[in-house]
C-alpha cells in the first residue's frame, strides 16, 4: 500500500469533512477551517524544519465539497529569489502526513499513530519518522493556535460530522479515521482530559441541555439529557448531593413541564478499545448542577 501511495502521489494533501448522508457542508465554514487548516501546515512545516521556505496552494475544492485538496512546496531560502515561479518542489511524503496530522488530529484524541495510519502498511523506521514529525508540529504554539480554530469553526455547521486529513487518492477518497463531531470540544481546547491510566481517562464537559427524563428521588439515578440541534439522548447519573437534597425540600424552583433548560458539568469516564476512546458503562455522571439553581 505504501509502494502505490508513494508512485501514485503528486505533493497533496486533503482536509477533509464528513456529512450525514445527502448532506453538504457550508462553504462559509469549510472556506473558514480550510483557511486555518493551510496556514497551520505552513507553520507546522517550518516548526519541523525552519531551515526551508513554504508555501501552501489550493489545488481544488468546490462548494459543498467534502474534499479541500492542497499542494505543500518548498525551497531553499537562497533559492527563494530566483525561484518566485518556478523550483519550488514537493514536500517528502512522511513529512506531509506527519505534519498534515499534527494541524488536523488533537493531541488527546487517540494515542495511536497506527489507528491513524490505517492500513497503509508503512515500515517501523517510517513510522518513527512520522512519529518524530508529527509530535515536533503538534507541540507547537502556532500549529495548536490553528488545529484549535478548525474546531471552533467546524461546529457552526452542524452537517459537519466529522474532519480528517490524508493523501487523497481518487475523487471520492475519505481517509479510513476521522476525528468525530463529539470530539469537537476537546479538539478546540474546551476541555481537557484528566489522564488516569494508559487505557482509562476522565474528561469534564459543561453542557447546556433539555431536560427529557428525570428520577425526582434522592439517589444516584440516571437521568436523559439531550442537547440543542444535536439527534438522540444520552443518560448521565446524577451525583449532585446538593441538587438532590433540594428535591426533597422543594428546593428547586421549576414547575414540571415540556423542554426544561438546565446547565450541568459532567464527567464522562472512557475506556481505550482497539485504539478508540468509548465511554465507559455508566461512565457519564452530573457531578454539579449550575442551573436551575438550588434555594
């Protein structure tokens, strides 16, 4: 797989976004990420290897296009006068993917650079390379900077289900993983995940949420949950003393009705399995409820 890539490829490099079914993305906010996305692979470029100059093209997109296709040059600074149209050339393959991944992939996403990679079938040595590539543009400033705005940006379109970066290879090309609409949040730097052990993290979120199912009961229940413009519900135990206290007390001044807004911070416990971050079973608990707010 590796053999074909390398005779097949011809300098690009794809930003990527996933749609529901029949779906197209908004132009204004793929243009928008795109943008950030370009300007974090020059920055990861020269965080690798500042002794070059970079330039990064737009090779094709269209609207409502899945596929934001690049081409990532380089040349010699003393060349750089005397080859402002041509003499530019190709940045090496490993580098591209390595940098490509550092802009586009969070850092706490997925600690495998093999579940990345997919099936590409690249040799161990490659793999350090990729690994010392990539790990030297994500820690830095300027390509955090970027990677964060893409998914500050993304969620302004909610068709937008899921982003990720490759070589691409034919017009309908989507890379085997993708980086979900759910990670979104941490990608962007809202939250952080509290890392416990290798297979096992805790990530707090601050959500607001619809209320659809309660358990009015002083006691660790689960209660159902589901967001604004986001399909299905999810259940989290309510761990919140303070809050189920005042359930007894008629301490909460809400009358019982259709779409109750409430704000709450969870913990959600995850489990490492076959190089993909699950929530755990009953790992979504509210440990406080900061509104409706408690007399």
């Amino acid at each position: 797989m590796t053999d074909e890539l390398t005779e097949s490829d011809n300098g690009e490099l794809s930003l990527y976004f996933d749609t529901a079914p029949g779906e197209l993305a908004d132009l204004e906010v793929a243009a928008a990420a795109a943008i950030q996305w370009a300007q974090g692979l020059k920055a990861a470029a020269l965080a690798v290897d500042p002794t070059n100059e970079y330039r990064v093209s737009l090779v094709a997109a269209k609207p409502g296009s899945s596929n934001w296709i690049a081409k990532i040059e380089q040349s010699k600074p003393n060349q750089v006068a005397k080859t402002v149209v041509r003499g530019w050339k190709k940045v090496p393959l490993i580098m591209r993917i390595g940098i490509g991944l550092a802009v586009v992939i969070p850092t706490t996403a997925k600690p495998t650079l093999d579940y990345w990679l997919g099936k590409d079938g690249f040799s161990d040595t490659q793999k350090k390379e990729l690994k010392d590539v990539y790990e030297k543009a994500a820690k830095d400033e300027a390509v955090k900077g970027h990677r964060q705005a893409i998914y500050k940006i993304a969620p302004r379109d909610r068709k937008i289900t899921a982003i990720g970066t490759g070589v691409p290879q034919g017009e309908n090309w989507k890379p085997e993983q993708t980086v979900p609409s759910s990670q979104f949040p941490e990608a962007d730097g809202l939250f952080e995940p509290q890392q416990e052990a290798a297979d096992e993290r805790t990530i707090p979120q601050t959500l607001e949420v619809v209320l659809v199912t309660p358990r009015l009961e002083n006691a660790p229940r689960a209660w159902t949950f589901r967001q604004e413009g986001l399909p299905g519900t999810f259940n989290a135990v309510m761990k919140d003393k303070k809050f189920l206290a005042a359930l007894d007390r008629s301490g909460i001044r809400e009358t019982l009705r259709a779409n109750i807004q409430m704000k709450i911070r969870l913990q959600i416990k995850q489990t490492l399995v076959d190089g993909e971050w699950k929530v755990s079973r009953r790992g979504r608990s509210v440990v406080e409820v900061l509104s409706p707010v408690v007399e």
